[in-house]
C-alpha cells in the first residue's frame, strides 16, 4: 500500500483572522512549536513538545489549530512532513504581532 501524503488546506493571506491566530497561540505547547520554527522551518519529527509522553494525536491536534489559523505551514516533504512558520503572512496582515508575542515568550 502506498503512503498518500497530501496537501493540506491554509487559509490565505488575506483570509487570517486576529482572534484565530490569538487563540492559536494562545496555548503554552502550542507556542512552544511557534518558537521552535521561528529559527526556521523543521520537520514534524524534529519538533518536540514539552510533556514528550503527549500522544501523537494530541500533537497532531495543536498542529492543526496553528496550521488552520495561518500560523503555521504543514506541507509534505517526502515520507514525512515540513512546518514552518509563516512569519510574512502574519506580519503582512498584523505588523509586529508575532514579534511581540515570541518576545514575550522569551522574557516569561
């Protein structure tokens, strides 16, 4: 059987919505993946979460809310998956937000 790794949806540009982004990073293991792909995109096994028994599908799931508010891209990459932040889009449609916000989460 063959492995299908498909495209999946992101909203557009001009299609992200302050308070979905918010609420996107407004969870702790959530922004954790944020700040880790703020150095630049990794592969969805490279990111490590917090608490490292999390189920899978519990990653799974914070990847989805970060992807389906627009802050972050899921694209395949051979077996595997690609994330990266998408750093232009938020700071196109909300100029300095992201900024601030893993900033912050530096200084906390």
């Amino acid at each position: 059987m063959a492995l299908d790794i498909t495209d999946l949806p992101h909203p557009a540009r001009n299609d992200l919505r302050l308070t979905d982004v918010l609420f996107a990073l407004s969870d702790p293991e959530r922004l954790a993946i944020v700040r880790q792909l703020a150095g630049g995109p990794l592969d969805m096994a490279q990111c490590h979460l917090s608490d490292p028994t999390m189920p899978k599908s519990t990653k799974s799931h914070l990847m989805k809310v970060l992807r389906e508010a627009g802050v972050i891209r899921n694209e395949p990459l051979g077996r595997g998956r690609r994330l990266s932040l998408r750093h232009d889009d938020l700071e196109s449609r909300f100029p300095g937000l992201i900024g601030s916000v893993l900033h912050a989460a530096i200084g906390s």
